[in-house]
C-alpha cells in the first residue's frame, strides 16, 4: 500500500515538476547557443573549451577565417570572423528559464520550511539506521538521493544559476569568488543539471516498476 502524501507535499512536487520541465527546455535551447564550457571568470569562441556538446551547429564554432593577433605579442588577444550564420536565437528561452526558476525557488523553500517545522525531512527523507533493511516508505538508498537532491543539488543548482545573473552578482560579488567566475558558475550549474536529470529518470522508473497508477494516486489525489 501507497501511503498517501501530504497535500503541501503534492502541492509543490507538481510545481516543481512543471517548473523543472521547462528548466529543462529552456535550459536546452540556451545550451545549443553556445554548447562550450569553461572554467573560470570568463569563456568565449576562440579560448580553449573544458567541454564541447555536439548539440547544435554552432559545436566546434568552426567556419572561422584565421585568427588575427590585436597585438604584436602573438599569444595576446586574437580576432576573427566567421563565415556562416550561427543559431543564436535564445532570448525567450533566457527570459522563460528565468522566470521558471522562481517557481522552482519559492516552492521549494516552503517545502524546506514546512518540511522542517512538521518532522517531514526527519521521519521520510533523512537517511536513518533504521531505513538500512527499509523504511515505511524508502531504503536507505532512496533516502540517500532525496537528501542529496533538496539539501544538496537543489539548492547548488538555483546558487549557481543566479551566479551568473549580473544584477545579482553585482549585489553579491562574493558568489562569483565561491564559484571561480561567471563561466565556472555555468559549468557546475550544467553538471548538476546532468545529476539530476539522471536522478529524474531514475525517479520515474521506480515509481513505474512499483505501481505507477497507484503512485499517481498518492501523488495526485492523495489516495
């Protein structure tokens, strides 16, 4: 039997599911604008990449003339131009990816908040001596990835995302030390991204192979 979940709990997993899908997309397209990652404060077309996602045909950024040094010192800037129109269509994917973003923070400090004051976190979702041969409701398995996605990935995921808002870092300049610069913000936003789509997928493949009507149910109705 499927214990049902509180109607806060279901209130805010539908919110943040909606608002994770179009993360997702927009995040997505965002991506195929620039598929490289750096690491440090800052990253562009002709610097040398830490990753390079074959998703767009902007990968590579070939179709370039040959590099012109802006100096005499030859391993200074450079300049070049390119010689095919590039994907770069983005802004309502920046502005949407925004905006769905608050309604993943705001949800989900409530579901902290609450999850705090009434024993939720304590009694379902922390990792216990006693969830070892399985708890009520999850192993300690299970227990382990929740804990790690609302305490850990969750909130490093919004941090870093609003790292690279420049309104934000120029409020909160320290975040921009914590994280190493603007382009090492993105590339460990993008790897949480990739933990927790896999966490996502994970998710939905047990609640199909434990009952998926019945998990939906508890979910939705709360029967």
């Amino acid at each position: 039997m499927v214990q049902p979940h509180a109607r806060w709990v279901r209130i805010s997993h539908w919110i943040v599911a909606a608002s994770v899908l179009t993360l997702s997309v927009t995040g997505f397209e965002i991506l195929m604008v620039h598929p490289r990652l750096y690491w440090g404060a800052a990253g562009n077309d002709l610097t040398p990449a830490l990753i390079e996602l074959p998703i767009s045909r902007n990968y590579r950024h070939g179709g370039y003339t040959p590099p012109t040094p802006l100096a005499r010192n030859s391993a200074g800037p450079t300049s070049a131009e390119r010689t095919y129109d590039i994907f770069n269509k983005n802004g309502w994917g920046r502005s949407l990816h925004f905006l769905a973003g608050w309604f993943l923070v705001v949800p989900g400090v409530v579901y902290l908040l609450i999850g705090l004051v009434d024993g939720h976190f304590r009694k379902n979702i922390w990792p216990t001596a006693d969830a070892v041969p399985g708890g009520p409701q999850y192993n300690l398995r299970q227990k382990v990835a929740y804990s790690c996605v609302v305490f850990v990935a969750a909130p490093l995921m919004v941090i870093t995302g609003l790292t690279m808002a420049p309104a934000v870092t120029a409020a909160f300049p320290l975040l921009l030390q914590v994280f190493g610069g603007y382009q090492s913000a993105r590339t460990i936003h993008f790897a949480v991204f990739v933990a927790l789509l896999l966490f996502v997928i994970g998710h939905v493949v047990m609640v199909a192979k434990s009952g998926f009507w019945r998990q939906l149910r508890a979910m939705t109705i709360g029967e």
